[in-house]
C-alpha cells in the first residue's frame, strides 16, 4: 500500500508550506526525512509528485489530482478521532430532538444544529415532531433529550427548561365566514367567538389543549398547524396560527386577522427548550442549549 496516514500527512505537508524543509519544520522532522519519505511514495506509486527542477520542489499535475481525495482522507481521520474523544469524554452517541410541529419552520434551531455540527461532526441527530403533551411526555419517559415547545402555565419539578424565542400566534378565520357577515361594526368580542367552531392544534386528548387559546365551546382538534391552516381556509372555523404558516394566506386574501374589539387578536409565547430534571444532559445537548441561547430572537 502506497499511502498510509503517515506520508499522507508528509504529503499535505510538503504542498501546504511549498518546500520538503519548510514542510519537516511543520512535522518536526529532519528536511531528508521528509524528501526520503516523498521520492518512497512516489516509487511506490510510479508518479512523480514535485518537480525539482526549480529552487523549491512544485506539485505535479499527478500531486493536484490527488490532493483533493487525500485532503478527505486525513479529515476524515481527524474527525473519527475527535468523535471517538468526545465519545470517550461522555459524548452522546445520538442526540434526539422533538418540536412541536408549530416551530419546526420557525424557531432557531436550525441554525443551532448546524453550528454543533461543527462542534461534535460524528454526532448522530434524530429530529422528531409531536403535539406539545406528547413532546413533554417523550422527554420525561425518556424517548427524547430535549423538547422545544410553547411555554406552559406553573413550573414542574421534573422538567429544566431554558427560553430561547419568541413565536406570534394570530386569530385567523376565512374572508367567507358568516361571523364577518354578522360581525358588529365594533368589531368581534370574545362572546361572539365562544358560539363559533374553533380549530385548535393539540395533542391526542382533550386534556392537552392550551386554556390560553381554546376559548370557543366547539372545537375541533388536529395535531398539524398545517391541517388546522386548510380547515380554516375552507371555513369550518377560526384558530389561532402561528405568523409563519398564515403570513402568506393572509397576504393573497385566503385568511383575514379577526378584527376583535376586546381582545389581543395576536398572542406573544415564549419558545422554551425543555429536559427532564432527572437525566443529566450530556455534552452535546448542554452545547445545543447554549447555542439556542446565544443566538435567542423572535421568531417570525
């Protein structure tokens, strides 16, 4: 075998600092070590690599043809031994993230998970998606390390959790629907929406709704914003919708804002990352965190 890591770095070396003595100062060996070391590889390989004829040896067409596969393999060799370090420093083998499907277009963590590919480039991430309830539940039971949903009423022991946005939800209903027929000049109260069927995006169970935005006594209940986006557009109810997903339908006239005379027809909620209270994190999920942190803005 012609290459191993060894010449492969003398290789790098020698192309990199543009001379076999400049390249053994950057190895720390003796200039012949180097120039033996580069005219073994080239026999072996039957190519000559640098041209001698000037002052300093110069790459080869042969040595550029090869350089860019070379360069991936010593890379590649430094970040297995980087993730084999981290393993061995207590690195999670993988990293499992939920969201609530409301944020999976909007909150910041995109850009959270590329920078920690950065960071820690062997580790495997599983991304999933649940109603806020079953986010919550994946963590406690352990099918999750981290959750990224709304902020909830209280504070609960089991959970840790850490603010990292802000989302808009927007009261929204279809420019036909009878209520803005029959509306009020005043414009829309609380009361008459209590009458009017209300999409709400939950989880499984009745239970899981947010009191803060069921406010009607008919509701019908999806787990996708997205599902709950077509049911308003069609005119079977109004709901409260993330900015993200309704800035378009509001700007072709497919959604209006209710206009409410008693009530904020948006509300403001925090995004919070949220880990159980009786499992450590590990290294990678302390990193995402802190990333989520630094880089903290509205979303929408």
């Amino acid at each position: 075998m012609a290459f191993d890591l060894d010449n492969l770095g003398v290789f790098l070396a020698a192309v990199d600092t543009g001379s076999f003595s400049a390249a053994a100062r950057a190895l720390g060996r003796v200039p012949s070590a180097v120039s033996m070391a580069i005219a073994n590889l080239e026999a072996e390989l039957g190519l000559q690599l640098f041209d001698r004829s000037g002052r300093e040896p110069r790459p080869t067409a042969h040595a550029q043809a090869l350089l860019p596969q070379a360069r991936l393999l010593v890379e590649g060799v430094q970040s297995l031994n980087i993730h084999a370090l981290s393993l061995h420093q207590g690195l999670e083998s993988v990293l499992r993230l939920v969201l609530v499907p409301e944020l999976m277009a909007a909150a910041p963590w995109h850009e959270a998970l590329r920078l920690l590919s950065i960071d820690y480039p062997g580790l495997e991430v599983r991304v999933l998606s649940a109603p806020q309830a079953d986010a919550l539940a994946m963590v406690q039971d352990g099918r999750s390390d981290l959750a990224l949903v709304f902020e909830r009423y209280g504070m609960d022991p089991s959970e840790k959790f850490q603010e990292v946005a802000q989302e808009t939800l927007v009261a929204v209903l279809a420019p036909h629907h009878p209520l803005l027929a029959r509306m009020p000049a005043s414009g829309i109260r609380d009361e008459h929406l209590l009458a009017e069927r209300q999409i709400v995006v939950a989880g499984r169970h009745a239970d899981q709704v947010d009191k803060r935005i069921a406010m009607s006594r008919l509701q019908w209940t999806t787990e996708h914003p997205m599902a709950a986006l077509r049911l308003v557009e069609t005119g079977l109810g109004w709901a409260w919708l993330p900015s993200g997903f309704v800035r378009e339908p509001l700007a072709l006239g497919q959604l209006v804002q209710i206009p409410s005379e008693n009530f904020s027809n948006s509300l403001r909620l925090w995004v919070d990352v949220v880990w159980s209270a009786g499992r450590p994190l590990g290294p990678a999920a302390r990193r995402f965190v802190e990333l989520l942190t630094q880089g903290r803005e509205e979303v929408a």
